[in-house]
C-alpha cells in the first residue's frame, strides 16, 4: 500500500515537472542579494573531470582550501572525461539538480547561460570578495577571455588549461641531421618527409578534439567565429585559410609523412617511435613521457608558423551554479578565488604535470619547475600567441563533428580540402540557423 | 443466477491472480522504461535546444531528423551492423554450441575461455581493440605481415573498414554469451530424438537439419531478436573506437541519440531520434516474428 | 569416423577459441610488462611477471569499495528481476486472460528502448523518488526485465506437455504448480538469463554514472573509467592491470553458474 501511494504521488510529481520542463527549465534567476561574508557552515559541491592522476592534486588543492576557510566544505565529485561529464552535467541541470561549481569548457556553458543556469562571476570578481585590477590583470588575458562573453560578462574563469605545442623524438631528428624543430610550415612540411622513412610516418594526426587542426588553422591567418558570433564565410573560402591547413595536411598524408589515428593511441604510436611529431597540449606531456619510457628524448617546440604564430587554447573553466544558496555561491566563489590564486595555481601547474598556471605571477615562482618541464615552458612561452576555445551555440556541433568530418573527408580522398570545406560551410550554417549563436 | 453470479468470481480471481503475477514487473518497466518513453515522445514535440525555452514544434524536430542525411546514414549503418554481427555471431555460435553440447574433454574450460569477452568490462576490452587496430603497428596489422600481407591499413581511420571493424569486435564480444543460449536452448531438445534417428541410420547432418535445427528454431528466433535488439543499443565500442567516425561510417542510430543530447545538446532531435529508433526496432522485431511464425515448431 | 569428428571439432574449438583469448592473452601479458617493452611485438607476447603494475594500479582507487557496491548491485538487481520476471513469464504461458498478447507485447516493447533516449525522463523520476546517490536508483529500475520474461516465457513454452499436464492430475495450484514444477524444469534457463542480467548490471555505466555522485556508491565500471581514460590520454599497463582484476572475479562466478546450467541440464532430463 505504501508503495502504491509513493508511486502515485512520485507518478502526480512527475507530472508536475514535466510541465514545469515544458514551461522552460531551470527559470531560477540569480539571487539578487547575495551575503557578503561566510558565516555557518557550507557545504559546496565541486564536479570536474581531473581523474587518475589529477585526483591527488585536486585532493590536496580542497585540503589547502579547507585549512583557510574551515567553515565550508567542498565535496569533490569526479568523472573520467568530457564524454562523462557533459551527460552527467546535463541531466543534472535539467533535473534542477546541479552542482554548486563545475569544471566545463566554454561552449557548453553558452547553453547553461542562456537558460540562466550560471552565476554572472562579474558580480563576484566586482563584489567585497572581489578581485582587485591588479589580480585581475595577472590573469593570463588569452585565458580570462575564454571565459567572457560578448556582452563583457565573466561568466567563467579557468583552472585547468593547456596551450598546443609540439611534442617530437628529439634523438630520431638528430639521428636524421635535424638540429632545431622546424619553425615554419614549409621547414615543417620538409623535415617531416625526411624523418619519413622506412613505412615510419612522421607526424601522427590524431582529431579526439579539433584543437590541432584549429592551431594550425589560426597561424593561417582563420578566425571561424564572425563579430556577430555567425560563421565567419572567409575562413572557409576557397583560398582561405581552413583550406590552406587542410591542404598542408593532405599532402603530407599524401606523401607518407602523416598517418591519421584515432583517440589516444597517437600517443604509443609516438612512444614506440612509429610516429616522431605529435601535437598537443602540454598536459599531454606526463602521458608522452610515460609512452617513450626513456628510449628517447622528447623535444618540445612551439607550432611552426605561418602567416602569424598562434596556437590554441584548450582545457576546462570554473562555473557556478544559480541553483546554489546564497552562501554556498559565496563559498563556491571563495573556493574558485582559491583554485586560481598564485598558490591554487601553482600548486595545480607542479603537481598536474601539464596544466598550465593561470596567473603570470605564478610563473615567477615556478622558474626551477620549469626548466625541469619544458613542455609546460614551451607552452608557456606560447601563450601570447594562443586563441581561447570559441563558444557560440554552433561551436560544439562545428568542432567536433561538422569540422572533424571536413577534415577526415580531405585526408581520406572524399573531397579535396576545398570542397570539403565549403561544405562545412553549409552545414556549419544550418547548424547555427538551428541552435543560434550566444 | 448463481452460476453467472460465480463465473463472475471465478473471473475476478482470476483476474486478481494474474495481476497478482504480472504487477511487479509491470510496475517497474511501467515507471522506469514505459514513462520515459512516453514524456520522451511528449518532449520530442517540443523544440528543446539545451538553454532555449522549449517551443511546442509538432512534428518539427521529426522533419528535422528525417531531413538530415546523417539519419539515412545511421539507419544505413545499424542495419549492416545488425546483419553482420547477427548472422556471422549466431551461425558461429550454433556451431560451438552443438559441439560443446556433446560430452568432450575440457568443454567447461571451453565455455569459460569463450565467455571471457563478455565478461571484460566494455570500457577495456574496446580501449584494448583500439589499440589491436591501429595502423602498422597493432596486433591485427602485426598479424597479418606474419602471413604475408601488406598489414598497414588504417582499420578504424578508414571508411571501409571502420564499420566491419567493429562487426568483429561485437562479434568477439558477444560469441561466449550467444553461444550460452543456444546451448540453454538445447536443454529443451531432447537428445533421445537424435538417438532414435541413429537407429534410423539418419547421418549426423540429416539429424541435424530434421530434428534438431526445427526443435531449435524457437531459440534462434530468440537469439536472433535479442541480439539484433543488443547490436541496436550497442554503443561502448563505437563510442571508445570511432567516435561514429570516420565520416559518419560508423554512426549508429544509438550514437546519433546520444551525441545528438550529450555532446550538441540538441535535446529535441535527439528525443526525436531517439523515438525513431524505438519504431525501428519495434517494426523490425515484428517483422521476424512475421517472417518466422511459420519456421517455428513451439512443440505444442 | 569418429575420431575424424572429433578432430574436426577440437580443431574448430581450438581455433575459434585461441582467436578469442589471444588478444587477451596478449593484454594480460602486457599487464605484466615493465614499460620499456610494452606494445613490442611479438615481444609483448611473453609476460615477464612484473606484478608492480597491477599493485600501482590497486593503490589508485578504492576498489573494493567499488568492487562491493557492485557485487550488492548486480546481485541485488539479478534476484529482483529474476522474481519478478518468473512471475510474469508464468502468467504470460499458463494463466489465460484478456489481453495478455498485448500486454507481452508491450513487455517485448521495453526490451528495444533506447536507454539513451530516456536517461533524462528516467533521471527526473529518479529525483522525484530522491533516490540521487543511491543503490536503489541503480537497482530498482532493472528490477524486472523485458528480457528475461521473454526467455522465460520461451522455455516455459517449450516444457513438455506431460509436465503441463502433471499440475491438472495433481490439482496443484497455479503457486505451487510454478514453484514445484516449472522453476525446477528451467534452471538452466534461469542460471542464463541470471548470468545475463548480472553482467547487464555489473557492465552498466552510462547510468551510474549519471545518478551517483560519491566513491561509496559508484559500481566499478565507473571507477574503472576513471582510470581507463583521463582528459589528456591512456596510461595502456594501469587499463590492462585493472581490467585484470575487474574480469577475474566475475569469471570466476560465471565459471561456477555454468557449472550449475551443466549440472541443471544433466539433472532436469527434459524427456520427449
């Protein structure tokens, strides 16, 4: 009987928030008067993706913050990967359900915006508990403005960032007379076809995300995103440069000096030297390393450059939700000043292996750090130069679909890069006719 | 009177008795699988991008769906996928199951080696194939320059080989369980038929074609939907191999539902997919039962 | 002649067997590998019993948390469903009523929904009931299965008809004629379908994952991604070493159960 009434009143609920769904889900505004101190005890929810290896820094990043602020508690949730996070984040919020702050790229959070799921952080950065000009502006600027949107509203900032470089056998390029990564895409594109011997394919493509192929896009001179937020028509035309970073990939797919892989295998491809350049982000590097096992040296370089010298930016924000209370907003805040203070970050770039810090001044006190990782040195040095993840509500479908399938399709022989490109173009389109922009 | 007045008790118990049997199971595939369903269909008529209010759409985001070639792609995709991993799987799995059926030396340890696939977890064992495949230098590849082949092909880089690579894996991964139906099936087919066809002097092959594949046909039937409904929901593998790459070549309808939610946020397409799906495979079940109602000996 | 067959068959065995435990067989080895030579082939094909792979990777995680709440999940889930599918299947082969074709059809119906498609509604009514971080919200919705009611039902259809007919001479009830006849008449059938929904249970993760949010709840599969795949790339001999002992236990279960269909299977003696 007890159950039958549950279910009943679970059955009339549900119908309940079907419709509260169908009216437009999670309608909570941002609280307006938020407390300006943290008083009682507060338990906050902290979801991110920092698995495996991570989990002991992030670990040790909540225990320093418990130590300066003993009245809250952060409770540390973790998922493997975007792949987990992305589901597990949406449902959450559909359901009313969210955490209090999240780990998230930008372009997801262009959604979780628009239905007033996340806390403006302006109103914090401007608020008592604020940060000063001066904090503000040792923010990494490339960094900080992945987390602003249009409007000038901070919505996020990061935490667990890396910038592309490239990663390459430092002993098989001396072996082959090569002294010095290539620093242009014609030295690239060469030296590439050179080291290109015995059915051993230089430089392994692997498209888990766009971001090598965005790296590559940039120092062409491309910006996909228009000034509206609409697809930018130029960075796909014919002699644009899309195709121009397509058709250098092609051709040293053509000429046996690139092989396309999927997923992380890339990486054991380079370890056991079938592969002797790999893009990616520093905070592939303990991965890479751990691949070589000591049979070579690994070498970094920034990316070889064309019209300019660019890379991209790529890894995850901090976001708070609106669902929060107000003091669990205001602890969550606390916590995310903590994370991206010098120390936060600091603690997080040395121990993480990868990731880079988010504030110049950390930079500083990581000189002896670095020059024992020269990954995140190179990566560091190229930071200037990197582009932020763009975030329009097309971006998520375009990267990593409409412009991967563009890129597959030149490199397999479907299209030639320009035919694959205008047709990304089409569709890219259609997609933001369908979802919009901001 | 009182006869009517007590068939209408014997009714009422009756009915009391089956909802007695039938209510818990009901009760839970009701809550957690039909409810669903339904607010998903009910949602799908929305149009319901993630962070847009949603908009009463009709039949919109179905028009959507069927428009986008992508679709055709996957439906294309599934169904080949279905052919292959449901055809190879079951015919090699009758096989295995007849000779592990009869008393042989060592069959348990057959069994449990056969089985070890299925009992991996999903995540690894697709993770490890990844690894079997890669162009050159993986096991596949590594196998085939020991017989001789080129052995540099790019099986799941490739848009020919992306989708029967990951036939064979499905098929590796689900032999051991096929198999252990086929060879519950058996139970039920008596061996002392096979024995009195013996005295007849019927070879092994007319025992097999006269008695035993009729008497096993309700389990192939069986087999057949279960794992054409498996291979319809499949998703782990294609997810950890391809990413329903290259090209879309291995894009299933299953995929596109959750890609279409989870990674674009298209809640809406994505039901509608979704709700596609259901039809399909609903349509495609009902056909087989059609198509074999006549093949089948039930025995009664 | 007979020797040939068998032969013939040991053949087919050994091949079609050996191609499915080799890559296995390969990644176990690899397991074992120190890092130097991991992925050389054929190198990799010798272990060389370097066990710090499979300690570093058990320091990582709490696994026999996550190994516990699964056994209780699995377990939990396989003896519900397996109730109350039993209960169905029966009403569905020998109890006469109005509309059951429909409502079987209906039941075969839940079999081919897209998980996918309704993990958000699911996800809502799973916090309605407040069943967030639990154990239930990963038992109860698989508590009765499209699946097994159909295999049950199959098997029940397919006893012989002296076995039907044994219950009318006896005037057992419908209770007993279930609990003293069919069910001991399909145990091989309920051991496969058991094995079934545990490994249905055990091999979840999409759903889990999205219901629980703490270690103390999380079934293996979700602590095992964790480690399978992070953000930046694969560490190959810690997804080896932990798929390792995330597989053995359960064959070592499956091993016993089909033992139990073998032995139901010697024992029920279904004569024709």
């Amino acid at each position: 009987m007890h159950t039958t009434t549950r279910t009943l009143s679970g059955a009339m609920a549900l119908v309940a928030v079907g419709s509260l769904l169908l009216a437009g889900c999670g309608q909570a505004t941002p609280k307006a008067s938020a407390p300006t101190s943290l008083k009682g005890p507060v338990t906050i929810t902290f979801w991110n993706e920092m698995t495996g290896p991570y989990q002991p820094v992030v670990t040790a990043e909540i225990n320093a913050f418990h130590k300066l602020h003993p009245n809250v508690t952060v409770q540390d949730v973790v998922v493997s990967n975007d792949a987990a996070l992305r589901p597990k984040l949406f449902s959450a919020i559909v359901a009313g359900d969210p955490p209090t702050v999240s780990e998230m790229n930008p372009p997801w959070a262009t959604g979780f915006i628009s239905s007033h799921a996340l806390v403006p952080l302006s109103t914090f950065i401007r608020g008592p508990q604020g940060l000063s000009s001066a904090q503000l502006h040792d923010f990494y600027p490339s960094m900080l403005n992945g987390g602003k949107w249009p409007d000038g509203t901070q919505y996020l900032v990061p935490f667990n960032l890396s910038a592309n470089i490239m990663f390459y056998n430092k002993t098989a390029f001396q072996a082959a007379g090569i002294t010095h990564f290539p620093t242009t895409w014609t030295g690239f594109y060469n030296d590439a076809l050179k080291l290109s011997t015995n059915g051993r394919k230089a430089f392994a493509i692997t498209l888990v995300h766009s971001y090598p192929f965005l790296a590559f896009f940039y120092e062409a001179g491309g910006h996909f995103v228009g000034p509206k937020g609409q697809p930018n028509a130029a960075a796909f035309a014919p002699n644009g440069p899309a195709v121009k970073a397509l058709t250098l990939w092609t051709n040293m797919v053509d000429h046996n000096a690139a092989v396309l892989t999927s997923g992380y295998a890339s990486d054991t491809l380079f370890g056991n030297g079938s592969s002797l350049i790999l893009e990616a982000t520093s905070a592939a590097s303990p991965y890479l390393k751990q691949a070589a096992a000591g049979r070579f040296t690994i070498g970094t370089a920034p990316m070889p450059s064309d019209l300019t010298s660019a890379t991209a930016l790529f890894g995850g924000y901090l976001g708070i939700f609106s669902k929060a209370t107000p003091a669990q907003q205001l602890a969550a805040w606390e916590f995310v000043k903590f994370l991206t203070s010098t120390q936060g970050t600091v603690l997080w770039a040395e121990h993480s292996q990868g990731y880079l810090p988010v504030r110049k001044s950390a930079k500083d006190l990581m000189t002896s750090y670095l020059s024992a990782h020269p990954a995140q040195a190179t990566a560091l040095a190229a930071l200037s130069d990197a582009k932020p993840e763009d975030k329009p509500a097309w971006w998520s479908q375009f990267s990593n679909q409409i412009l991967i399938n563009a890129i597959d399709a030149a490199l397999l022989h479907k299209m030639s890069p320009a035919a694959a490109m205008h047709q990304a173009y089409q569709q890219v389109i259609q997609e933001q006719a369908q979802t919009g922009d901001y | 009177m009182t006869l009517i007045k007590d068939r209408h008790t014997l009714q009422t118990l009756n009915g009391v008795k089956v909802a007695l049997f039938i209510i818990p199971a009901l009760i839970v595939l009701g809550i957690f699988w039909v409810l669903p369903l339904i607010m998903g269909l009910i949602f799908s008529l929305f149009h319901w991008n993630f962070g847009q209010n949603p908009v009463w759409a009709g039949w919109h985001e179905y028009q959507l769906v069927i428009s986008s070639s992508l679709f055709w792609q996957s439906l294309l995709n599934t169904i080949l996928f279905a052919l292959g991993v449901v055809g190879v799987g079951t015919a090699l799995a009758i096989v295995l199951a007849l000779i592990l059926y009869q008393e042989i030396a060592g069959k348990g340890l057959f069994r449990t080696l056969l089985f070890i696939p299925y009992v991996m977890p999903l995540v690894a064992s697709s993770t490890i194939w990844l690894w079997i495949y890669q162009p050159g230098v993986g096991l596949l590849d590594r196998m085939l320059q020991l017989v001789g082949l080129p052995g540099s092909t790019s099986w799941v880089q490739n848009t020919t080989w992306a989708l029967p690579a990951i036939i064979l894996f499905t098929i590796w991964y689900s032999l051991g369980f096929t198999t252990l139906l086929f060879l519950a099936g058996l139970t039920t087919v008596s061996p002392e038929l096979g024995e009195a066809a013996l005295i007849d002097g019927a070879s092994p092959w007319m025992r097999f074609r006269r008695i035993t594949w009729p008497l096993l046909s309700p389990t192939t039937l069986f087999v057949i939907i279960v794992n054409t409904i498996g291979v319809f929901q499949s998703f782990t593998q294609i997810f950890e191999l391809t990413r329903g790459g290259p090209l879309g070549a291995t894009t299933t309808l299953t995929y596109l539902v959750y890609e279409d939610a989870f990674q674009y946020f298209h809640f809406g397409t994505s039901l509608a997919t979704g709700v596609l799906l259901f039809i399909v495979v609903a349509g495609i079940t009902a056909l087989q039962f059609l198509v074999s109602r006549r093949a089948i000996n039930y025995g009664d | 002649m007979r020797t040939l067959s068998q032969t013939v068959k040991y053949g087919i065995l050994i091949i079609v067997v050996g191609l499915t435990i080799f890559p296995i067989w390969w990644i176990f080895s690899t397991s074992l590998e120190t890092l130097q030579s991991a992925f050389q082939f054929p190198a990799g094909l010798i272990p060389h019993g370097d066990w710090q792979n499979y300690l570093a990777a058990w320091k990582l995680a709490p696994w026999l948390r996550f190994f516990g709440n699964s056994m209780l999940i699995s377990i939990t889930t396989v003896l519900l469903a397996l109730f109350t599918s039993t209960l169905a299947a029966f009403a569905f082969t020998f109890l006469a009523w109005r509309g059951r074709e429909w409502v079987f059809a209906g039941v075969l119906g839940t079999m081919m929904v897209p998980f996918e498609a309704i993990l958000v509604p699911d996800y809502l009514i799973i916090r309605q009931f407040g069943w967030i971080n639990t154990y239930t919200a990963q038992i109860i919705p698989f508590a009765a299965s499209g699946f097994a009611i159909f295999f049950l039902r199959q098997f029940m259809r397919s006893l012989p008809v002296e076995i039907r007919d044994a219950a009318h001479i006896d005037g057992a009830s419908d209770w007993g004629y279930l609990w003293h006849i069919v069910v001991p008449n399909i145990r091989a059938a309920l051991a496969t379908v058991g094995i079934y929904l545990f490994l249905l249970s055990w091999n979840a993760f999409l759903w889990p994952l999205v219901v629980t949010t703490t270690a103390n709840r999380q079934p293996i599969q979700v602590g095992l991604a964790n480690f399978v795949q992070t953000a930046n790339g694969t560490d190959w001999t810690v997804v080896a070493a932990a798929a390792g002992f995330v597989t053995l236990p359960v064959l070592v279960l499956y091993f016993v159960a089909q033992k139990q269909i073998t032995d139901a299977i010697a024992r029920t003696g279904l004569k024709g």
